[in-house]
C-alpha cells in the first residue's frame, strides 16, 4: 500500500530519511519534466532537480498543509526554475546565421505568412526554443508556463507569488519581446 503525501511528509519530519526518497522517486518525473522546460542542457537540468529536492528537504518544516504538498513542490520547482534562469541568463547574441537549414526555412515561411504554419513540426519546436532562450529570465517563465504549459494565469499568479494582473503584466511584455525577437531573426535573414 502506497502511503500518502502527508503521511510521508510527517514521517519525514520525525527523520524517516526513506519517506524523502519515497517523496523523490514519485516527483522526481514531473519535476525533471519541469526543469527541462527552463534549461538547455541535461546536466543544467539534473543540477535543477537536485536543488529542488535539497530545497524542499531543508524547507519542509515551512510545508503548512494548507494545500497539497504536489503544489508545494511544484511552486518551489518553478521558483528554483526561474533562479536558474536568473543566473543563467544568457547574454550573447543570437544571430540568425545560427539556425539550423530547416530553422531558417520554417522561419522565413512563418515570417512571410504566419497563417501558413509549417508542416516541419521539430523545425518550429527548434525555432520555438532558441526563440524562448533570447527571452528574458521572466518572460521565458511566463511565456513557458501560460503558452507552453498552458497554465491559467491565477495558478501561475501561485506559482510564482506574483500578483494575477502582474502575470497579465509580464505576459503581455515578454509576447512583445518575442515579437521583437521574431523580428530581429528576419532582418538578420536579410544581412
């Protein structure tokens, strides 16, 4: 018989070190699942989880039971997400010389006719993400959670302890930093 969240979380809290690793192994999926939205590399991506898991070891006592302890998890995950994001944020340009054939040939497309959505589906996913990582930190994880998520913005709001409008807020900035983006790959197609 599997034992629940809350049963585990109180046997932890009485130092049942193997009621954490139960923890880990039921969320370690859905949290890898997460980081690989936010980092580029499967070494970034290990190095996220495993800060979640030491985080939400050392933090569990501030877990109230208000609301379950998956959305505890979660929250934290997002927010160790978006300091990695933070710290990593990349600062090079990206030059449209640096997509792939198939990139150049699916943006150029989109950038003629967005209507006309290409057929070449990793083409677009690959363009999606080298769009998402010329992003700012905030609007990658807004962008990431309300479009690619597809999460509602109150439970973002509860994610990331931002306020509802300031979601709505940093959605629309980063659409419009990815529009800006979008647009500096065209002219560079043109250089």
């Amino acid at each position: 018989m599997e034992r629940d969240d809350e049963e585990l979380v109180a046997a932890v809290r009485r130092g049942d070190t193997a009621s954490f690793e139960a923890l880990v192994r039921k969320y370690q999926p859905r949290i890898f699942a997460t980081a690989r939205r936010y980092a580029r590399r499967e070494s970034e991506v290990e190095d996220i989880v495993q800060e979640v898991f030491i985080k939400a070891y050392q933090k569990l006592d501030t877990f109230r039971g208000d609301a379950p302890f998956e959305h505890w998890l979660m929250r934290l995950a997002v927010r160790t997400c978006y300091d990695f994001l933070r710290v990593h944020q990349r600062n090079r340009e990206h030059a449209f010389s640096e997509l792939s054939e198939p990139e150049q040939d699916w943006l150029e497309r989109f950038v003629r006719d967005p209507d006309q959505a290409p057929e070449d589906a990793e083409a677009a996913r690959a363009l999606v993400k080298r769009l998402l990582d010329m992003l700012s930190p905030k609007a990658r994880l807004v962008i990431t959670l309300l479009e690619i998520e597809e999460r509602p913005v109150k439970e973002i709001a509860a994610l990331t302890g931002w306020s509802v409008s300031l979601v709505k807020v940093r959605a629309f900035r980063a659409r419009a930093e990815m529009r800006k983006c979008l647009k500096k790959l065209k002219r560079e197609q043109y250089l």
